[in-house]
C-alpha cells in the first residue's frame, strides 16, 4: 500500500539523515577523544560504558522491544505502556547501581575507574528513559522526532566534550558532560510524546507484572547481545591494563560508527516486520531478500577498505600512542562484513516472534567469546605484545558463527542461487578494490579511499550490483535525509 511505502520512506530519511548527523559527530570525538586523553584515560571511558552497557539491558528489561512490538500492533495503549515501563526502569535501574558499586569495588578497581563510572551511569539513568520514549515512538512509527532529539543530544555532546578538551579538561568533566546531552535529548523527546498525546506516568503492580513477563525472552536477548560486544573490554581490562583497553576502544569506537547503514534500515524496517508477520506473511521473505542483498553490496566495500587503512587511518586520527588499534581495526573490518547481516537476521527473528530462537544464538555466542577471550588475550599479549588483537580475533569468530546460524534460520526460498551469484559478483569486486587500494596504501589516505571508492562504483554497474530497484532506493532515501522537513515524502518502490 502507497501509505505504508510513505512511512517507510518518512522513517527510513528521518533516521537515515539522524544517522549521518550522530555519525558525524560522533567520530569527531572519536577522533578527538584519543589524541587528548591518551589510551588509559580512554581505557577508563570505555570500561565504563561497556558496564553500564550490560547493567542498561537489565535495567530495560526487554521493555524496548516490547513496547514497539505491541504499540505497532495496538496503538492506542501507547500511553499506558510506556508510562508503566518508565516507572520499571526507575526501580530496577537502582538495584543496577548497588550492583555495579559492588562490581568494582570488588574488582579493584582504582577510585579514577570508580569515579567514571558512577558518572556515566548518571547518564544511562537518563538514556533509559529516553529508551521508552524512542520505543514508543518507533511503534507509533514517528521516527522523525527520535531523529531530532538523537541529533540535538549528539550535538549537545560534542560541542561541550571539544571545547573541555581543548580547555585541558580531563575524563570527570567528558564524563560529566554526558548527561546534560542526555537530559536534553530526553526533554525533545518528551515534548514530542506530549504533542501526540501518550504521555502518561502512572503505575499498575498487575500491567508490571505483565510487561516484565512479557519483556523476559527480549531481556535474554538483549543481555547476551550486549554481553557479547562488551565481554571483550571487560576480559582485557582484567587481563592486561587501561591502555589495552583505550586501543581496543579506540578500534572498536570506529568500527561501531561504519554500523549506522544496517542500523537505519533495520530500525525503520523492524515494525513492517512486525506487522507483516501478522497481516500479510507472504511478504516477509522477498522484503528480507532485498535487504538482505543491499546490506551486502554496502558492507564488502566498507570491510574490505577498512583492512586496507586501518593501520594508517588509526596514526592519521589517534597519533603513535594508539598505533596497536591499526591491527585491531583491520579485523574489525572483515568481521563488519558479517556483523552487517546478523543486525538484520536478529531484528528479523525478533520480528517474527522467534526472539528465543536468536537467544540461543547470542548464548552460544557469548559461552564461546568468553573462553576464546581468556585464551587469546595472554596468548596475543605474549606473541603480539597486544592482548587487543584478542578482541578482535575472537569477535570475528564468533560473529561468523553467527551468520552461519542465522542464514540456517532463516525461511527455506528466502535466499536461492540468484542471492548466491550477486554474493560472489560482491566479492569480486569487492576483493580487486582491495588489491588495487593496497597498492596506494602508503600514499595519503584519501587516495587509496578514492581509488577504491571509484573501482568498486565502475565494477558494481558493469557487474550489476545494484537492482533498479536498489537505486531508485538509495536515491529516494538521500533525497529524504538532504530535504528532510520540507515537506515530502519517500516512497520505497515495491514496498508494501
């Protein structure tokens, strides 16, 4: 239907251009960040978050997908849902800051590491609450104003994290500094809930008890989803010291910027999904197929040019201190290939009410990260002399494991030969932009970027890579994100 292609489209620019804005100016402080503080000081930043990152998906229970799943389905007990999932998330995050004070100081960890990390989970405090406005808002399928408040947030954060550095300020003040965007970023949200009229706090013991039945499987899923990303840092935080952690950080900061294409698509398309699974199954397997394919053709470029430049990317934008993040980075870029796919495939499952099927996925994933963690970190230390190389190692395994779950997951006739063929083209080409990138490697970065960028674009038409289809897509969504707010609207062709 042409409505349900406009949302779509709406959705997809508004969070494509919110993307592209956050993207932006999140790798200036990315950038910034390491070349100011230093790799201990990053190492304590990152050690943080990773906690409070494990800490947020027990806090949020579940509720996040909970709450777009069924305000998709049912939109008018928007109000009442997120109203009793703000008030859960206040409760439960308090026995989340006992436990993490617990957590460190047991550790050992110095009163610097302690410090941060009580400060940052001031800020994931605010960040939950903004979690039950973006649901909400996601399942009412008014992505535009989570757009607004992402960018408004971001740039908050990076204006006030820039000027502190450039004043000498040290990692309490950038620490700091994230919850006044936070709190910024939630007032935009708020406004917008209240402006659609499902702002409503109240609390009903029966609609919790209910919500953190419901939100179990989502909260499983969650759990080993970010266990599994953050493992790494905690395990070499152990192991080995800060300044491990800072280059392990520092690759890993750039690796997550480059995952903002299946970030967009997928959480626009993640309540099509949805809805279409109850209304109209049919469709489901030729619009994952189209994904699919696209986030294919997108992501061998982007990995294969990251292995190219990593080591001279890292020294242009962290300096010598950060120079073990190069080997670091050249992993992450063959593990972005798959991780592309898995963004989908999970979304895709959850969608489908499948949610513990793709559980079981991530706790295999994560009983084997740990143990591959605590091998390869002494064992790259001593060969190496960089245990972050371990992260990176044991990532890309996993995360192949992944994809061969997923793809046996998915419904028999969503991928056939056709998929297979376009996959081989992709690498094809994707591999001679790779040789004839690494030949320029040693000149300035931008050349073997463009030379690269110019040989892939030249081998994708004449090889076909790109669907009419496809096109018409891509073209429609830059459009949406450099007009977004004048008034137009974005059609997917051969949407639903």
């Amino acid at each position: 239907m042409r409505g349900m292609g406009q949302r779509v489209g709406r959705n997809v620019g508004a969070l494509l251009f919110s993307q592209l804005t956050t993207w932006g100016l999140t790798l200036l402080l990315t950038i910034f960040l390491p070349r100011y503080l230093g790799a201990a000081p990053v190492g304590k930043f990152q050690l943080a978050n990773s906690i409070w990152a494990v800490v947020a998906v027990l806090v949020t229970f579940g509720m996040d997908v909970l709450l777009t799943k069924e305000i998709a389905r049912a939109p008018e007990q928007a109000g009442d849902l997120f109203g009793t999932s703000v008030v859960l998330r206040a409760l439960l995050y308090l026995l989340g800051l006992g436990a993490v004070f617990s957590y460190l100081r047991l550790c050992r960890y110095p009163q610097s590491t302690i410090v941060v990390a009580l400060i940052v989970g001031l800020a994931s405090l605010v960040q939950q609450f903004i979690g039950a406005c973006q649901a909400t808002l996601q399942g009412l399928e008014r992505m535009e104003y989570m757009a607004v408040g992402n960018i408004a947030g971001k740039a908050v954060n990076t204006a006030a994290c820039l000027a502190l550095l450039l004043l000498g300020r040290g990692v309490y003040a950038i620490a700091a500094v994230a919850v006044v965007a936070a709190l910024v970023s939630l007032s935009i949200h708020v406004a917008a809930l209240v402006r659609l009229h499902v702002l409503r706090l109240r609390w009903n013991l029966l609609a919790a008890r209910r919500m953190l039945r419901a939100g179990l499987p989502y909260l499983l899923s969650g759990l080993f989803l970010v266990a599994y990303g953050q493992v790494d840092v905690m395990i070499i935080s152990l192991l080995v010291d800060d300044r491990t952690v800072g280059w392990y950080g520092a690759a890993s900061q750039l690796f997550s910027t480059l995952l903002f294409i299946p970030s967009v698509l997928v959480t626009a398309i993640f309540p099509v999904l949805s809805r279409l699974h109850t209304q109209d199954p049919a469709r489901l397997p030729g619009l994952l197929r189209r994904v699919f394919d696209l986030l294919l053709v997108l992501s061998v470029p982007i990995g294969l040019g990251l292995v190219v430049v990593a080591d001279p990317l890292v020294s242009l934008l962290f300096g010598p201190d950060f120079a073990p993040s190069g080997p670091v980075l050249a992993l992450l870029g063959v593990t972005l290939i798959v991780t592309y796919q898995n963004m989908l495939v999970g979304q895709y499952m959850i969608s489908i009410d499948r949610q513990n099927t793709w559980t079981l996925v991530m706790a295999a994933a994560v009983a084997a990260t740990v143990p591959l963690d605590l091998l390869l970190v002494p064992w790259c230390r001593t060969l190496l002399g960089n245990g972050a190389v371990a992260g990176a190692l044991s990532f890309l395994v996993t995360e192949s494991g992944m994809m061969v779950a997923g793809l046996l997951l998915l419904p028999r006739g969503t991928l056939g030969r056709a998929d297979l063929w376009l996959a081989l083209r992709v690498m094809a080409a994707g591999l001679l932009m790779a040789v004839a990138a690494w030949y320029c490697r040693r000149l300035f970065i931008v050349i073997p970027v463009a030379v690269g960028a110019a040989i892939y674009s030249m081998l994708a038409l004449a090889l076909g890579l790109f669907s009419t289809e496809d096109r018409a897509l891509l073209a429609r969504l830059m459009r949406r994100a450099l007009h977004l707010g004048a008034g137009g609207e974005a059609v997917i062709a051969g949407e639903p």
